[in-house]
C-alpha cells in the first residue's frame, strides 16, 4: 500500500513539472511573439498611443472634478457656535442692577443680561418675552400676565410671579429712583390662578409697552431693603435672565474704563446663544471708540455718529443704519425763573434758526413734533411758527431777563454741538447763557435731572413703539420721579393724553393726539429738533442684527442676540 502510494505521488510531481515547463516556455514565446517581436512597430502607431494615454487622463480628471463638484454643491458655508464678540460703549458701568441703568453701558448689559415681560420685536412691535400672553379686559384697566412655562434665572432657580410682584414693589417704593417707575404710578399688581393682574388706576391702550422692564430676583433681594439695593452685592455680578450670564470684569486704568466679560446663559428661555463669550467694553470718551475700531480690538459699537464713518472706514467695517423711535428736544423748564413766562418760550420757539441747529446732524431727521408722523394717522399736523428773529428779539427785550439762562446738555451723540449752536443763537436773540455739558448717568439724573436744575434741557428720549405722551408731558409726572422734563402743567392737554391713552378705538386716539399737538405747539413746553438714526459700525466677518429690523431703542439691536455668530463653517446639506 505504501509503495502505491509512492508511486502515485511520484506520477503527480512528474506531471506538475511537465506542466511547469510547457507554461514557461509558452509564456516565453507569448510575450516574444507579443511584445518583443512587435516593439520595432511602436513608432509606427505611437500617434494613435499618445490619444488613448490623453483620453484615459481626460477621464480620470474629469472624474475628480465631478467628485469635487458633488461634494461642494452639498456644502454651504454658514454661522457657527463659538468666538467671542466684543462691543464697544460709552459711559460708565456703576451698577449691573437694571432698574438703575443710566449710561449706554449699563443699559447694553441690562439688555444682555435681564429678560422683560415684554419686548420689541423684529418689526417694532410689543410682544411678549417671559410672559406667554398679554392680555386685557374690554375697559383697559385690568391687565393679566401669564409668564412661560419652565422658565429659569441663570442659576437654575424658576422665574415665578413673585419675582414680578417683587420688582413691581421696588419700582414703585418712594426711595428707588428709576426711569421705569412712572409706567407704574399708582398700579396694583397681584397674583389669581398663577397669572399675574395689574389693575390701573385709568385705562391705558399700550399698557403692554409699559411691561417692557427687567425682571429681578426675589430669591436673592427680597429681604434686602429697598434703599440698599444699589449698594448690594447683586449689582456687582447679578444672577440673570437674558440671554447672557455675568462673568468677571477687569478695570482699565483709573479713568473708568471697563470690560464687562459674560457667557452664555444655558437657561435662556429663547435658546443658548451662538456666542462663546460676549464682552461689552465701557469706554469713557468717543475717541478712545474710534481708536478700538480702527485697530479692531472691538467687534462693533452703536456710539459713534455718521460723521465718523471715514475715520473709521475700512475693509473690515461696515456701517450699518437703523433710525429709532427716539428724539432730541429742548426742554424749557415752565416751573423756573424765566421760562414759566409763556410769551419768552414762543420767542425763542420763533427765534431760532432750526436749519441752522440741525446743520450738525447731517443725515438724522428733523423732529418737530413730541411724537412721530409715523406713529399716528393724523392729516393735518398743526403749523409751527415762522422763523422771525426780529420779532423774537423785541419779545424778549420787552421781558427784560436779568437772570443768566442755564442751558444743560451730556455729552452724548450731536448734544453738545446742538447746545453749543443753540447757546449762540441764543445769546444773539439776548439771553445771557450759561452752557454745562455733563457726563450721562446716575449722577447726572440725580443732580440735575430729578431737581430740574435748568431753564433748557437738550436731552434724547424714547418715544416708544406707540404713541404715549403721558410719561413727559402729563401734569402727574411733573415730579422729581417723573420725566416731565418740562414741568408741563396743562389740564386740557391732561385729559387729551388720557383720553387718547384709555381708547381702544384707533380713530378716537388720533383725534384726541391731534387736539393734544394743537397745544404743544402753542404753549411750547418743548422744541422738537431731530429723530435719532443709530450708525452701527461692525466687522464684516460676524453676524449681528438685520438692518431689515425696526428699532425702537438702541438696545432693541440685541433682541435676537442668541442667533449673533463670529465663526463661520463648512456644512453638508443632505441631497
């Protein structure tokens, strides 16, 4: 059996030698017959050679490029989370506690950092923010709020109604002094049913604008006493509800310049911001805000003018415009020693040359109203009186005015160079004129403003997204708490406001604002002299607000913050 199969084995490895052997000679003769044989016949056929090796490479490299191709047109390039945006603004930051915000650095990250019950939206409109409804009974008088489900403070503790019945209680306690306490004159706010009901003491058509202040948190202040709340902790790193939460600041030098660094609050109601970080840069002068534009260590700033945009101008800035419902006006003080004399105030209405005030404004629109053209439906806006510089000078020499006029302005946007013109017309028409320029905040408001320390005041202020001329020119807030900046004190134009201001009939509300204008312009408790138009100038590598938006103040540029972005990347769409 062995030896069969040795000789069985020995058969195969004879065969697969043979086999062997015949491969590799045919082998041989294949590729000598092929390829040997046939090289000397290359050049004849080398043209026809030369167009397959090109045509074989047009192919591949069209197939790389269909490649590239596919792949791009299912890529787009859009905004992305992360980077750190710094804005740059003007004025001190004394406090982070909202209610007392008075520069425009304060009011930036009061903006940022602390949500309202109501809010500006993208068209100019009052809509709800924390509250999920605003809503009010046929009379006006009864309003009820109900706040959104789940919403949070920065460090996870709800936003509740207390919240609200706490800081409707601190608006309107005798010791705080703040700009949202005369929307709140003599309202009582309680709680029924989880939802919150302000009752009024008259009805009030736009009461929903009035609900547009920030919310504070009674966990943390309740049982601090009102006139403390100032100096407390919390107005040094507050616990928030916006969109940003309060990091760290770094003091400048000595002159009170600060950068205010935040993050983004994971609790915000409308979604965590884009933005890694969010730096609001408080700097003391315009100047040193060009300065930082030009050399780009700030992302954008609202605090420049037209007139500094080829200062400014390069590759990298763009400036973006946005008019708001704000205005500039001249203030007569009718309590103080000269301007309670009804005939001086409609000389130097008369008197003064309003071409030549507005020349400084360049691209801003003139104002000569205490509202908006835009904001009502009024055909027949009263006629002002023409310019008679002669007449106003006999006016004013018949009046005999020893005492020195006091003219008061801050030195923010045009205000000063308004003051400066209107200082020296004044003076041409007579007056003897004392011109301070003061710096804006807290200071400010409580030495001059609340005491109305001034016969004429050049001053911005909001106009709102309606019409409401209650707050500067009703008889009622003509008090160191109110903005009756004019100590306006006309019971016809009282009621006109009210009547115009309880209406829910549209038709009612334009007469009655159209008698009230009728008097303005004839007692001239105030001159109007231009709308304020924001200039924006920010990098164009971010993503910021659409120039589409309607604004109703400044810091309306921040409502859809969540969305702002400094890094772009590249996507794939799905096919």
């Amino acid at each position: 059996m062995k030896k069969l199969l040795e000789k069985r084995g020995q058969r195969i490895v004879r065969n697969l030698s043979r086999f062997s052997k015949k491969a590799s000679t045919d082998s041989r003769e294949h590729i000598q017959e092929n390829v040997v044989d046939k090289l000397p016949h290359i050049r004849k056929i080398r043209l026809l050679i030369l167009e397959w090796a090109l045509l074989i490479t047009a192919l591949i490299m069209l197939a790389i490029t269909q490649a590239f191709w596919y792949k791009e047109s299912y890529a787009i390039t859009t905004w992305g989370k992360g980077g750190t945006y710094t804005e740059a603004t003007l004025g001190k930051v004394n406090s982070l506690n909202p209610l007392f915000a008075s520069t425009s650095s304060e009011r930036t990250l009061s903006k940022l950092m602390f949500a309202t019950l109501s809010s500006p939206d993208y068209s100019g409109h009052i809509g709800p923010e924390l509250a999920s409804s605003i809503k009010t009974d046929e009379s006006g008088l009864v309003w009820t709020v109900k706040l959104r489900e789940g919403i949070k403070w920065s460090d996870g503790e709800p936003i509740t109604s207390e919240d609200v019945l706490y800081t409707v209680s601190i608006l309107q306690h005798p010791s705080v002094k703040s700009t949202y306490s005369a929307n709140l004159t003599n309202v009582k706010v309680s709680e029924e049913d989880g939802a919150i009901i302000f009752t009024l003491p008259s009805a009030y058509a736009s009461f929903s604008s009035a609900l547009n202040f920030p919310i504070l948190p009674a966990h943390i202040l309740k049982n601090v006493e009102p006139d403390l709340l100032l100096e407390d902790p919390f107005s040094l790193s507050p616990v928030t509800s916006g969109a940003f939460s309060y990091n760290a600041t770094q003091v400048i030098g000595t002159t009170g310049e600060k950068i205010v660094y935040l993050s983004p609050n994971p609790a915000y109601y409308n979604g965590e911001p884009r933005l890694a970080s969010f730096a609001v840069h408080a700097y003391t002068t315009t100047e040193d805000i060009v300065a930082a534009v030009k050399n780009g260590s700030v992302t954008a700033t609202a605090e420049l003018l037209p007139s500094d945009s080829q200062e400014v101008a390069s590759g990298l800035i763009y400036e973006k415009q946005a008019a708001i419902s704000s205005g500039v006006y001249a203030f007569f003080n009718t309590t103080g020693d000269i301007f309670s004399n009804k005939a001086l105030r409609k000389a130097v209405q008369e008197g003064i040359d309003m071409r030549s005030l507005r020349a400084p404004i360049g691209d801003e629109l003139p104002l000569d109203y205490p509202l908006l053209k835009t904001q009502v439906d009024i055909k027949d806006f009263p006629s002002l009186p023409d310019y008679n510089p002669e007449h106003a000078k006999e006016k004013i020499s018949e009046a005999n005015v020893g005492n020195t006029l006091r003219l008061v302005t801050t030195n923010t946007g045009y205000l000063s160079s308004v003051a400066e013109n209107l200082k020296y017309q004044l003076e041409n028409l007579g007056f003897k004129v004392e011109l301070t320029i003061y710096d804006p905040g807290q200071d400010f408001l409580l030495a001059v403003i609340r005491p109305r320390d001034y016969d004429i005041l050049i001053q911005e202020i909001e106009l709102g997204a309606d019409p409401d001329l209650f707050a500067y020119y009703h008889s009622s807030q003509a008090t160191s708490t109110g903005l009756n900046l004019s100590n306006y004190n006309n019971t016809i134009a009282s009621d006109l406001i009210l009547a115009a201001r309880g209406t829910m009939d549209a038709e009612v509300r334009n007469a009655k604002y159209e008698a009230f204008l009728k008097l303005w312009v004839d007692d001239a408790p105030a001159i109007g002299i231009y709308q304020v138009n924001m200039s924006y100038y920010v990098n164009k590598n971010v993503r910021s607000f659409s120039e589409d938006d309607r604004l109703v103040t400044p810091v309306d540029r921040f409502n859809d913050v969540s969305y702002w972005s400094t890094e772009k990347i590249v996507k794939n769409r799905t096919p």
